[in-house]
C-alpha cells in the first residue's frame, strides 16, 4: 500500500471571498474586502517503507533542527480491557513506561532518559495507543534502544505497578473534585452502556490487576504487524531504516487484532442525574455519530462546526453564551472513529437556569433536524475549516504522524489531498439528511450532573429520569 | 521563572483540562548555541508612537502566529474594581466601531442609553438592603427592553467569525496580573487582515453586551473557581500570602466587584492602558519582514501615544511568621506552600528557576522519587517559580496532593525535609548537569513552534524588557554553583517566610 502522493496545492481565500456589504468606514478598509495573496505550499511527502516482519515505518527528513521525534500507534486501547479488569490497557502502558525492559532497571531508564532530555511518554487511549519520544540528534544512538525495548521486551516490574495502581486508585478517588470531569467521564458510560468502551475503571478493577495481565495483554497487542511508526527530524533515511530494522527487524507477535464492535445503535432517549453539590449544572446531550470513513463525516464536521465546534458564532455558543450570559463554556464536539464516530453539545450553567440551558440545547438540535441550515452560515463553516487546514501540517512530525494515521485508520491514501474539496462539495441538503439521521430526538442521550433542589425546574418536566450514581 | 497561565477568554472542548489545571505554565527555555542564533534572527523595531514590533522568519509551512502583549493586567486596579483587566478583555471580542455593527450612528444611541440606564441599576442595586425594589425592577425592564434594540443593529461575534472564515487557529486571550495578551495564528497571506483587526479593537472598542458579559464572567467564576476547591484554594492563598501588595486578589476579580464594575471605568482603563507606546508584538512565521513592517507601520502607525499615570504600588513587607489557612469542602485534601521571593532578573530568581527543576521536573526530581515514588505520600507533586506574577517579588510555590490515606500533614512535613536537604548539602555535579541539559534541550525544541516562539519573545520583551533576557538565561544559569543553591534555599525557604493552605474535607452534618 501505497501513501500516495501528498502533493497538492493550498489556492484559498481569492476566490471564496464573497462582495462586502459596503458599511465599512473611509480610512480603514473593509476587512472583509481585503485581498490576499495566494498561498502555495506542497508539504513534503514522507516515505513509507515495511519492515520484514511487517512493521510499517513512516519516514520524513527535516534538517532544520538537530532533534529527532519517534510517533507510534498501536491497535490496542481501553475498549480491549477484558471485563473486570477495566484499567489493564492504561497499566500496561504506564508500566511499560516506568517499569525497566530486559536490560535496563525502571530508574535506570529514567536517569538515562532525563540526563539527555530526552522524553518518552507512552498512553492508552480508547481505540489506540501511542507513544511519543523526542531525542536531541547527539543522543540519538544512546537511547533509541531503550525506546525499542520498551515497546518489545517490557519487563513490568511488581514494584512499579504497584506504584502505577496506586496512582490511578487515587486520580480515580479524585476525579468527583473537579464537577466536569465527573461529567464527561460519566457520560462515557451512559453513552456507550453495553459496548466495551462504556466500561471504565474502578477502584475494584485496577484492584484486580496483576503483573500476569500486563505481561498478556503486552504480548497480545504490542507485536510488529499491530504497531505503525513515524519517524522525522535530522536524519538520513537510509541509515534511519537500518537502525530500526537492527532494533525492532527480530520483533516477532501474531498479526494485527480485530476491532472491538462499535457501539449498538441506541433505540431510545433517556435522561440520566448524576447529583452533585455546587454552584453549577454540566448538562450534556449526545449521540452516535458517522466513522469517519464514511461520506456523512463530511456534512456531519460542517454541521458539527455550525451547532457548536466553530467558535463563538456557532449557535451554542452564541445564544448560551453571548445572547443569554448563562454559560462561560458551550459547545459541541464531533470525533467520527473507526467504526462509530461521537457527538455531544453541552453547557455548564449555574443551577437556577438548568432547566432553560437544557431547554434551548434541545432547541437548537432539533432546529437543524427542522431546517435546511442557511447558504451563508454553511459558507462561512466551510471557508473556516478549509482554510484552517493548512494548520494540519505545522511541524515535519506532525506531517509523518498523519500519514501514519492515514493508513492506520484504514482511510484512503487520497484523504488528505482531497479534504478540503470534499467539504467544499457538500450541498446544504446533506447538513439536514445527516441531522435528522443522527440527531433524533428520541435517540439522545442526556447527562445532567448538578443539584437539583436548586434547579429552575424539575428534570421530570422533560421526561423520565434515571439517578445514576458515581463508582 | 513560568508565568501564570491565566484566564483564557474561551472554553472549547479541548482547552478544559488545561483550564482546569492550576496554571497552564509554559516552561522556558534558555539557552547558548541556537539561542545566539535566535538573538540575530530577531528584528526588533520601534514605531513613533513607542510600539514594539519583533519580527522573525520561519519558512517551514505557510503560516504565521500573532502575539499582542499590553503591560497592564490585574495589577492596575484600583480597590473595589478587581476583575477590570480580564473583563475588558472580554469585550475587546466585542467588535469595534467598522466591526459588528449594522449602523453604528444608530447604535452608539442605544449603547449611551445602555451605559445611562446600566449605571443607574448598578449604583440602585450597590444601595444592598436600602435598593429601593421598584426602582431596580423598572431600570431592569429598561435595560432588558435597551439591550434588544442594540442587538439588532449589532452584528454578533463578527471579529471571531473574520478570524476563523480566514482559517486563524489559537484565536485566545489571556489576562495575567502583570500583561494582557492577544493571539492568533493566521495562514501566511492574511497578515493584513490581523492588522486591520487588532489595530482597530486596540484603538476603537465598541463596548457592546457589557453587561451579560459580566455575567458570563460570574459563570467563568463559578466553572472555574467557586466548583473546583483546588482552585478557589489558590485564591485564598494569595490572598494570605499578599497581604499588601496587589498580587494578593484574584484576576477573575471578587465576585461583588464584578457584578457591579462600572463600564466608564472600564472603557477608562482601556484607554489608558491599551496604548501603542505600552504594547509590544511579535510576529513569527512565512513573513517577509520588510512587508510586514510596512503593513503594521500602515496601521498601527497611526494610534496615538497615551501619557501613562505613575503606577503606585505597595511594596509587600516583609513576611515576619508563617501565615496558614484552610477551606472546608466536599473533596480530597491538598497542599499549597509558598514562599516570598525576588523578581527577574535578580540572580535568585535564576536559582529559583534550577530549584524548581531540581525539585519536581521528571520523574528523577527529588520530590517526585522521595516523596511519590519511594515514600507513597503523593499523588502529584509541582512546583513553580514566579507566581501569581513576575514582575514584582513573587512566590516559590509548592502543589501536592496527598495519597490517601496518607494526610497533607504528612506530604507538609515530607517536603520540609526535602526543603533542608537542599539547604545542607551541596547539589551534585551530574545532577546540576542533568537540569542544564534539560534546559539546553528546552531551547532547541521551543524553536520549533512559530507560536511557542512568538510567546516567549512578546513576553521577556513586555515583562525584563528585552527578548534577550531569554538568550541570556542559560549563560546565567551555568553559572549557578551549589553553594548559590544552597544559599538561596537558606535565605528564602524558611517556615516564617511561607504560607501554608489546604484543602479540608467537610464532614457531612
């Protein structure tokens, strides 16, 4: 498989520019009549190559500073945590990290680490893991090994899981302290309730976890065909593939994992409380959302963008925030995944005007169900994203990292190049088709985490509510 | 020394962790050999009107990053007005006289009526108990019935809307006890539209929705201060730490200073303070500096130079015994220890700056290996030099959280043993050459991020006044012996030169 060619031209701002409205002042132009140079830019295209036991190893040359950085992902993550040991994947990766490999002792590899300012951090996320290591060129040789041993021959020592489990028993302990922590990471759950990615740790899983889960779980997920890397900064490319085939070429494991199924569709509304004492409500409405390989990603980022994720004239944002002074914070975000993608809208409001926020988030979803989004709102949104796009490629890591992700997530070698131009050919039709396919409703799922003796109204008044409580 | 990361104007999903965090703190990197290097790269102007304006070339993508930095923040006060600096940087989002508006010859009508009919209700409702009822009720109608005839002849949000249709990224403010700042960063063509814009809010503000952007502060205040008891605790610490000297209120300001600042004041503050000749900028990126200069000279050029007024600022006496306090709330304990100290570019600053790694960077830092590593009392440990601000003597503070069920007592004591030990014995060579290395390193790294860069530069600049204070940095720091270490540790980290507070868990009734 190919990266494809990366090549492509950034030809923006000119041409989208729209007739001012003409009420601009005399000494100082119109800003929105300015002119622009056109911007060219052909980032460079970083060579992908494939080990012979598989690994795939992105390569990218940039000599302007002596620095090397080493970005990995790995098929693995929370939403493999076998049930009752939720918390295994996020172990693994910190013990990995702290707990020494074949040759090394854990504070052995610290202090060589932190001598040479070198840093290397490893995590687990949902559906992937990665680590990230930046070396000063001088020290390269020094550390790479360790770099590579830590992903191949971990050696978990008992006394740093011990320490690892601890620390994550007390954050976990620590969580309810910050109100819109607690909230998010409930939501999780209620979103994602019966698919493993609504399992989240607890004090009695990470209680559960022992040295023998690490060492299988590593062994499972952590093997050449299941792990890709993208490697930048002053390097030769040749000599660079040399020194990752000596390091990681006896690398063998089993071939890549399968994914954990995406969530189930929801098949109904429901309202979940989450009581907590203080000054404000975090409410929070969700749904599931398009993968982002599919074609609804495209209308869905721009309807995502008007809703709530572009800033302060996105919709929440303006009416919560700048019209009714109810909220510092108001918003949505969107992620499309593999397999599921993730909605959600909230606002943190103080507790008398819960039930007026909750109301107008309603509102404001359902108004994109009822309403073809209007020319110039959907101009504007498109403009934004394509012209902000330049900003995926800020740095030589960042531009190896992406290609990397590219092939990881399975999308189209093309994706990049033609971003910008499918967004652009989206018809303001799409926005509602994709609104009305996933914004029902009768589908969403709400979190209000708040007091509610101090609520404007009760949450009954908007249907049935089931209290969760916090674990 | 890391400056306070402040408030940020607004919240979007990924910006709340940060946020959340005491203090988003960028670490600063000193250097020698790319240091020098950046020294000539810079171009360093000043206009007429006394506005500085680095400048610095960066060709690796088509891009560029803004950095505005006024030298006035939350310092600039007065008493019963605290909250001004970082609620006027609310409003310069507000639009301006060209920006925002559907007909401002109209719409200046309503706003005077607004600022009449708002300040009326304020000094009604600052009566308290004898605020006669229906005065207040009536004015609020008023006010109500005001503020939707200026929504429609008012565009909403119209300098966010221009900056993200144009593909700006980092488009924040942030306002600091010393500095206000304004950023953004922009694709490579569209330097001009920055010009157009920041020059403009900078000159002509348009106070529009002053009065429910006080009350979305007062919903900043509650997300951000009065739900997290970590970070209403660094409120009162300050504010036991100072007890003279204006560092001791909150940025945020107290609540009823807030709900009542008068927006005369306000608008008066921006005059005064938001002027060229008390303003510096950086600009780094794919610009050609000759163009850019003219483009800024082409706006900039023409605001006027404002008098400054002297500032007045009390000298904090000297701490003469160990100040502590408590908060009660429904959460885990925590630790806050500080320690008054001097300011840049006095030598201890410097020492301070290779304690504060000796301390808590990595997991090799002492208090990290004793304290959450080989003794289990911790669950997180910082510290930070330069807090709540740089310009004026500051604090040495100290961040822990207690593992439970060891208590904060426990983790206090544990740090003062740390504390000794680095009065008594010298600093090894390897380890003093592990924070040098890390701090070379820091360097070489920061010159990768056209953003990273025009921060730090519009920042030494605004606060030492000379970017150079950052090439400086290291020669100084090389310089530290362990005897320095051990002396500063001496001189500063007593028990009656500290505040101590901590998070109390409340018992239910």
């Amino acid at each position: 498989m190919s990266a494809g060619r990366l090549f492509f031209i950034f030809l923006i701002a000119v041409l989208l520019l729209p007739p001012g409205d003409g009420n601009g002042a005399p000494p100082l132009p119109d800003p929105q009549k300015l002119k622009y140079p056109a911007l060219t830019f052909s980032p460079p295209e970083p060579q992908r190559v494939e080990l012979e036991n598989g690994m795939v190893l992105y390569v990218l040359e940039d000599r302007e500073l002596p620095v090397v950085n080493i970005s990995a992902v790995i098929r693995t993550g929370s939403a493999y945590d076998p049930e009752g040991r939720e918390g295994l994947a996020d172990l693994t990766a910190r013990v990995m990290r702290t707990g020494g490999t074949r040759s090394m002792t854990g504070d052995e590899v610290d202090n060589l680490l932190e001598f040479t300012a070198a840093t290397l951090s490893l995590s687990a996320g949902t559906d992937a893991a990665t680590a990230d290591f930046f070396v000063l060129k001088k020290d390269f040789d020094r550390v790479f090994g360790v770099f590579a041993d830590i992903l191949m021959a971990p050696a978990f020592n008992e006394k740093k899981l011990e320490l690892a489990k601890n620390l994550k028993i007390e954050e976990l302990r620590r969580i309810a302290d910050v109100p819109q922590k607690l909230a998010f990471r409930e939501f999780r759950k209620v979103l994602y309730s019966g698919n493993p990615r609504g399992r989240l740790s607890t004090v009695e899983s990470i209680g559960r976890i022992e040295r023998e889960d690490l060492e299988g779980f590593h062994r499972r997920f952590f093997s050449p065909r299941n792990v890709m890397m993208a490697v930048s900064g002053d390097i030769d490319g040749r000599e660079i593939v040399e020194k990752f085939r000596r390091h990681f070429g006896s690398w063998r494991g089993d071939g890549p994992v399968r994914d954990v199924p995406p969530p189930g569709e929801k098949l109904s509304a429901s309202i979940h409380y989450l009581q907590k004492e203080g000054p404000q409500s975090t409410i929070i409405i969700g749904f599931l959302a398009p993968e982002k390989k599919s074609d609804d990603f495209y209308p869905f980022t721009l309807l995502d963008f008007i809703v709530g994720s572009g800033g302060f004239r996105s919709r929440i944002f303006s009416e919560i925030r700048s019209n009714l002074g109810l909220a510092y914070s108001a918003g949505s975000y969107y992620e499309g995944r593999t397999g599921y993608g993730v909605f959600g809208s909230y606002a943190i409001t103080k507790s008398d005007a819960t039930g007026r926020v909750f109301a107008r988030l309603q509102e404001i979803l359902k108004d994109v169900t009822r309403r073809r989004v209007g020319e110039e709102e959907l101009l504007w949104a498109k403009r934004s994203i394509v012209n902000s796009f330049i900003f995926s490629f800020s740095s030589t890591d960042m531009i190896a990292t992406q290609q990397m992700m590219i092939e990881f997530l399975g999308l189209p070698p093309g994706y990049l190049r033609d971003y910008r131009g499918r967004i652009e050919a989206v018809p303001p039709e799409d926005l509602l088709r994709v609104a009305v396919r996933y914004l029902r409703g009768d589908r969403a799922t709400v979190l209000i985490v708040g007091d509610e003796k101090n609520f404007d109204r009760p949450l009954s008044s908007f249907g049935d509510v089931r209290k969760i409580e916090a674990k | 020394m890391k400056p306070m990361s402040l408030i940020d104007k607004r919240t979007l999903l990924r910006t709340w962790l940060p946020l959340l965090a005491l203090m988003a703190t960028f670490v600063f990197a000193p250097s020698s050999a790319p240091a020098c290097d950046l020294e000539k790269k810079v171009r360093k102007y000043e206009l007429e009107n006394g506005l500085v304006v680095l400048l610095l070339e960066r060709h690796v993508n088509p891009t560029v990053s803004f950095y505005i930095r006024h030298r006035v923040g939350a310092l600039e006060e007065g008493e019963g007005l605290t909250g001004t600096a970082h609620l006027l940087e609310h409003m310069l989002f507000k639009g301006t006289k060209t920006i925002g508006t559907k007909d401002y010859r109209r719409e200046k009508k309503v706003l005077d009526e607004i600022r009449k009919t708002g300040n009326a209700l304020d000094l009604e409702r600052l009566k308290g108990e004898q605020a006669d009822k229906k005065t207040v009720e009536r004015l609020s109608a008023e006010l109500r019935e005001l503020q939707t005839r200026a929504k429609g002849l008012m565009v909403d949000n119209e300098i966010d809307r221009l900056y993200t249709e144009n593909g700006a990224v980092d488009l924040n403010a942030s306002t600091g006890q010393d500095l206000t700042t304004y950023h953004v960063s922009l694709p490579a063509n569209k330097v001009e539209l920055w010009a157009r814009i920041e020059s403009d809010r900078m000159e002509n503000t348009v106070f529009r929705e002053f009065y429910s952007e006080r009350d979305v502060v007062n919903e900043e205040r509650r997300q951000t201060v009065e739900s997290v008891p970590k970070r209403k605790l660094m409120e009162l610490f300050l504010a036991t730490a100072f007890k003279a000297h204006p560092y001791r209120r909150p940025i945020i300001g107290w609540p009823s200073d807030v709900s009542s600042l008068p927006i005369d004041y306000v608008e008066r503050f921006f005059k005064t303070y938001h002027a060229p000749n008390n303003t510096v900028i950086a600009v780094v990126g794919d610009i050609d500096p000759a163009a850019t200069l003219k483009v800024v000279k082409k706006y900039f050029g023409a605001i006027g130079r404002a008098p400054l007024p002297p500032l007045r600022v009390t000298t904090e006496p000297p701490q003469a015994g160990e100040r502590r306090v408590e908060l009660l709330a429904d959460a885990n304990p925590y630790l806050l220890i500080g320690y008054h100290k001097p300011a840049l570019p006095a030598f201890d600053d410097y020492v301070f700056d290779v304690i504060d790694a000796l301390l808590t960077r990595g997991r090799t830092s002492r208090l990290y290996r004793a304290l959450v590593e080989e003794r289990g009392l911790a669950e997180s440990i910082d510290t930070a030099n330069g807090f709540p601000g740089s310009k004026y003597p500051n604090l040495f503070v100290f961040m822990a959280a207690p593992r439970h069920p060891h208590t904060a007592k426990e983790l206090e004591d544990a740090i003062y043993e740390e504390i000794e030990k680095l009065k008594r014995e010298p600093v090894t060579a390897r380890e003093l050459e592990k924070v040098l290395n890390q701090f070379r390193a820091d360097l070489v790294r920061d010159l990768d991020s056209n953003r990273g860069l025009a921060s730090k530069l519009s920042y030494y600049e605004a606060i030492a006044g000379d970017f150079r204070y950052i090439t400086g940095h290291l020669q100084v720091v090389e310089s530290i012996r362990p005897e320095d270490i051990m002396k500063t540790a001496r001189t500063y980290l007593t028990s009656e030169n500290r505040t101590v507070a901590t998070v109390v868990r409340k018992e239910k009734p």
